[in-house]
C-alpha cells in the first residue's frame, strides 16, 4: 500500500498507513509508537474504522486491535505536525524495525 499524505486543513494532517508487521500492532510496538508520538507537541490521533483514539496513550493504542493488515489513518495537528506525521509514516513504513538488531 501506498502510504499518502493528505492536507486536512491549515492546522491538521492525515495519513493513511498499513499494518505490515505479521503480529500486528501488539504491546512493545505499541509502546514504540506511543513514545514516537510524544516526542511532538502536536495531538496525535490513530483511527481505525471510524473509531479514533489518542496516539500518545499506551492504553488506547494497544486495545485499537490493529492486526496485520488493519488501514489506519494518523492524524496529526499542532505546531510540529509535518514534523510528526512524517516520523509515524516512517514508523510504520520501516514495520517498527522489527526483526532488526
């Protein structure tokens, strides 16, 4: 899947990514993804399915059950969001390095 970056607004932006990691987004990934987010002063939000939850909380990031395959859409808005959703694109384009050492 081609991962596209659409302008929402002047003050948001989305981007659509892939699972492509075989266990889907489980804990530790999670928590990679969690800590990406954070390193932003922009609101990160994950939707799947129309249902949106807070990128930078452990809790809502693991329980979105995101499995191999799931289309997301990131969506990120603040001061840094080029910033921000580049760095997530690239998170999930790399599969989390998983497998990597």
């Amino acid at each position: 899947m081609n991962f596209v970056l659409t302008e929402v607004t002047d003050k948001m932006k989305k981007a659509q990514v892939k699972v492509i990691n075989e266990n889907g987004i489980h804990l530790r990934l999670a928590g990679e993804l969690v800590k990406n987010s954070n390193k932003f002063k922009s609101d990160i939000l994950i939707e799947k399915n129309s249902e949106q939850i807070n990128g930078k909380s452990i809790l809502s990031v693991a329980s979105l059950g995101a499995e191999y395959g799931s289309e997301l859409t990131i969506i990120a808005n603040g001061q840094d969001e080029s910033k921000a959703l580049d760095s997530l694109v690239k998170l999930f384009e790399s599969g989390f390095s998983e497998g990597e050492k």
